[in-house]
C-alpha cells in the first residue's frame, strides 16, 4: 500500500514539475494521469500492484470536492447580483452539452461502426 | 467544570474538528443518497456542503478556519486525478476503438457547454469580466481558473461556477442520458466528464467502470480543448 501511495504521488509531483518547467495548459494532476496510464499499459504488474489503493480512493471521489463546495456557499456574493441569469446559463449549458455530446457520441460511434463489444 | 466554550475555542484552532465534520457530513450524504435509492437528487456532496455550509453559518466559523480541517480532504484530489489512469487503462482496448466517436463528442460537447453559457449570459447583460469568468466553466477547477484570468475573468466567480456545473452535471446526468434512451455506457460517461469534470467523473464511477473511465478521458481531453478554444469562443460575445 506504501509503495502504492508513493508511486500515486511521485507520478503526480513529475506532472507538477512538466506541466510548470514545461508552460502547458494541462494540470500536473492529468499529465501524471496520462503518464500512469501509459505505465500501466506497458507494465500490467504495475496496475494490479496500484489497483486496491487507486480503487480506495476513487471510491470516495465524490467526497473530495467537499471543502471546494463549501467554499461556493460563502463566496455566492461573488455572483454580483446577476445569480439568476448564471444559474440559467449553467443549468441549460451543462443539459445541452451533455445531451449534445452523448447523442454525438452515440451517432459517431454507429456510423463509424464503432461498436462496444 | 470545563467551559463548553474553552472546549470549543481549543477545538476550533486544530484541524480535527472540521475534517471530522467534513467526513461526518458526507457520510450523512451518502447514506441519504442510499436511502433514496441512489436518486441522483440527493447528491451526497451536494447534501454535504449544504449541512456543512450552514453549520459554519451557525457556528461563525470562516472558510479559511474550515480549510484548516478540510485541506487534507482537499489535497487528494491529485492524486485521485492521477488514479484515474486505472479506469483508463483497463479500458484502453475499448477507448482504441472509438477514437472518431471521442474526438467529435469531444469538440461538439466542449462547443456547446461554451456557446450556450455564454449566449445565455450575454442575453442578461453581462460584461465581458463576467463573460470571460463563465466561458471555461466546464473544465476542471485549476484549467478553468487559468483560463479566465488569462482572459480577464475572475478567479472566485470560476471556481463558483465550476463547482455549480460539476453539480448540475451529476444531478441531471442520469435521468437526462435515461431520457434519451442512450444504453451506451461510453457515450454517456464521456459526455458527463466533457460537461462537468472531475464532479461528473465521479457520479460517472459510482454507475458504472466504463462511464468513469470516459467520463475521466472526457475531463483530461476537455481541459486541454477549452485552453485552445475559450478565448477563441469569447471573442464572439465581447469585442
């Protein structure tokens, strides 16, 4: 589990360092996500010796976005009075967007022949 | 006897008591998430926050002690983001195959959550600050913050509008994607994860593996994809 949890972060703190030393648009976080992956691929020890920790924690992904919620509740003044017209913006955007892209997705992969077996 | 209030302000220095508060009140979360058989209104986080917010209301307390507690919760979103790399991996086979599919739900999506946000907000009269803060809402909190101070938004009003679209996503996914009839797991959590990011990602992951392994693609491509287009996408709506 130690060296689990080490590897996680050493990958992480690699993207960290990337994303900086390097300007991209991209978040430590997810260059260290990609490299994993990637990792993962060609060694497939490696991902069964990270799977039970990686599973524990994606498990509680929901969890870790607590504390930035709560900070939206004491910072809903920063909405400047225009709350009505950005709560529809986000509510019809994200119904759009994600009817759009499923549909898209869906019609792509049946033209395509693009199937899920 | 011990004050209640000395116990208190020893409590309220420390980080335990808001981690245990932040923990606890998931936890209440969830089990009214179950409770309700999963019915996606009942957003465990979205429950959290609520309980947790209005606990901070009553007791007085700032955001910043809050974070002294919460931090630690907070900090592992890193490395869960690079976990992520597990559902993507034991998928690859499958995001191999639908290469095309990924890339035109992927600029469609991405399009679509900017324009339409934005059209919207334009309509009511918002500035261009406003604008410019609402333009990369659907990508991950750190993207998102870049971009709009990059292009003169600011960055408090994005996180907020970040998080309410994670939200929004993982309340409406379920019952809008069982609405269309799309059975394609795939298709569903890509779109969720292009949408709404890392919250998405992880109602995406409580599903199904598939849905959260492209909601987690979806997010990871979106980040990059609004960096290119967002200032390109807000040129239409400020001059």
């Amino acid at each position: 589990m130690l060296n689990a949890l080490t590897l996680i972060l050493c990958t992480q703190l690699v993207g960290e360092v990337a994303a900086r030393s390097l300007g991209l648009p991209v978040p430590g976080p997810i260059l260290g996500m990609v490299a994993l992956t990637i990792g993962f691929a060609t060694v497939p020890k490696l991902r069964e010796a990270v799977r039970p920790v990686a599973q524990g924690i994606l498990g509680h992904l929901s969890l870790l976005f607590v504390p930035a919620g709560v900070g939206v509740i004491g910072n809903l003044q920063a909405l400047q009075g225009m709350g009505l017209a950005l709560t529809l913006a986000i509510l019809v955007s994200t119904v759009l967007a994600i009817a759009v892209g499923a549909v898209t997705f869906a019609l792509v992969a049946r033209l395509t022949g693009a199937r899920d077996d | 006897m011990t004050d209640v209030a000395q116990i208190w302000s020893y409590l309220s220095q420390g980080p335990l008591l808001w981690l245990t508060a932040t923990l606890a009140a998931y936890g209440i979360g969830d089990a009214c998430f179950r409770a309700v058989n999963r019915a996606p209104v009942a957003n465990p986080v979205l429950i959290a926050v609520v309980l947790l917010g209005g606990l901070l209301w009553l007791t007085g307390t700032p955001y910043a002690t809050y974070f002294e507690g919460a931090q630690f919760v907070h900090f592992l979103l890193g490395p869960a983001t690079v976990c992520l790399a597990l559902p993507l991996a034991d998928n690859l086979p499958r995001l191999r195959r639908a290469l095309l599919p990924v890339a035109a739900a992927l600029l469609v999506g991405s399009v679509t959550a900017m324009t339409s946000a934005l059209a919207i907000a334009w309509a009511f009269g918002a500035d261009a600050a406003l604008l410019a803060s609402l333009a990369p809402k659907s990508a991950t909190a750190p993207v998102a913050i870049g971009i709009a101070e990059g292009m003169g938004g600011q960055p408090t009003l994005t996180a907020v509008l970040v998080i309410l679209t994670g939200i929004t996503g993982a309340v409406i996914a379920t019952p809008l994607l069982n609405l269309l009839r799309l059975k394609d797991w795939r298709a569903r959590g890509f779109a969720v994860g292009v949408a709404s990011h890392g919250i998405g990602t992880a109602r995406a992951l409580q599903v199904h593996p598939v849905a959260g392994a492209f909601a987690g693609l979806g997010m990871a491509l979106n980040a990059v994809l609004t960096a290119l287009l967002a200032p390109f996408v807000l040129g239409f709506f400020v001059n």
